[in-house]
C-alpha cells in the first residue's frame, strides 16, 4: 500500500451547500446521476455538476504537484481514470510539453464532448477492465471515480490500476473519518456505491494489494 497524500492540495475549495443538497436529493436524482450522460455533467445542479465547463483556475495549480511528486517530465506517460471531458489532461500536457497523456471514462457523453485537443487522446472505457497493457503508464491517476463502483467492482479497478500503471498511481475515493463526516457524505453523495470510513479504506487497499497512493474526498 502506497501512502494517504493530498495531491490535491491547491485544487481550488468551493464552499458546499451540503445539507441544503441533501434535504433536495432524491433516488431518482442519484439514479439520473448515475448514467453518467448529459444530465450529470450539463444538466440540473440537483443531478451532478449543473454544467462542466473547462476552467484553467482548477486543474493548472495542482499539475506542478503531480509533476514534483511523480517527477514527471516529457518522457512520461500518465492514464486518466474517469477523465471526464479530458480537463486535467490538457492542463497537464499544456503544462509540461511533450508528455503522453491518455484517458478513459465511461461516460461516452463525456468523451464526445472533450476539448478538442484531447479528443484523440480519451476514449469510453470502465474502470475495471482497462484496454491497456501491462505497466503500459508511467504513472495511473483516478479522482473520485473508483467508488462509484460496487465494492467487488472497486476491487477490480484497483486490480486493474496495479496492472496497467509502472508502480506509480494516485486515486481519491469518498470516505469519513466521524459520524458528523459520514452525515455530511450521505447528503452529498450521488453517485459513489462505495463509501467507507478511511481505516476501511485502508484496509481494503492492503486486502486487495494496491500500492498507490491515495487521498479522501469529503465534502
């Protein structure tokens, strides 16, 4: 097992009307969430982002983190889990020329409507069966995307990210440490299937043996 760090640590905070979210949440908002389609990325707030528009604010400080902790250079290749429209991506090959970046997520509206640069570069495929070759990257990211499976599936995306990534991986997953913590996420929560208290987490990375590091999301 790797070690819990923040590499996120610069990504701008945004204050969170979490219980005001809870209180409005439904099963069907969580169920409309969970396809993944246009819905959740541009649609109602009440289903997921309420529109997911590039903004270099979030993604280019946190790059140069990456690049100090992975010592990442134009040599390297790096693998987005659940890149969405291919944000990170693009900040990250802006950032430091050269690279090799690729990315997959399963949401195939995501794909077809990502920056134009790194559409060649993303494509549609699910965490837990990854179209790559062994120890293909240099370096595997995944940010809040592993727990929106089901803890057998998390099991197998883990698997997958040991597989495909050179020994260097990074992933955020939903978690509490208190019962206040674990209140606050059952309001937030859309669409994670798995949520567990951070020593879970942790065992459960020891269990199936994944050595990345790895950091919580909680809102």
């Amino acid at each position: 097992m790797g070690r819990e760090i923040d590499l996120l640590m610069n990504y701008p905070k945004t204050k969170r009307a979490v219980k005001e979210r809870g209180a409005e949440k439904t099963d069907e908002d969580r169920a409309i969430a969970r396809q993944f389609g246009k819905d959740f990325f541009d649609g109602d707030r009440k289903h997921g982002y309420g529109g997911y528009a590039y903004n270099p604010r979030f993604w280019q400080p946190v790059i140069p983190t990456f690049q100090e902790h992975f010592a990442l250079t134009a040599e390297s290749s790096v693998l987005d889990v659940g890149c969405g429209k291919g944000f990170m991506l693009h900040d990250m090959a802006e950032l430091i020329p050269g690279m090799t970046v690729k990315g997959v997520d399963i949401s195939e509206y995501a794909i077809e409507n990502a920056l134009e640069d790194m559409r060649p570069h993303v494509g549609v495929a699910n965490a837990i069966n990854l179209p790559f070759e062994d120890n293909a990257f240099d370096v595997l990211i995944s940010i809040n995307t592993v727990h929106n499976l089901v803890r057998e599936e998390c099991a197998q995306a883990l698997q997958e990210i040991e597989r495909v990534a050179r020994g260097k991986s990074f992933i955020t997953v939903d978690a509490y440490r208190d019962d206040e913590e674990k209140e606050l996420m059952s309001a937030w929560n859309l669409t994670a299937k798995t949520v567990m208290h951070v020593d879970e987490w942790q065992a459960f990375f020891k269990e199936i043996g994944f050595t990345g590091d790895f950091y919580w999301f909680i809102p």
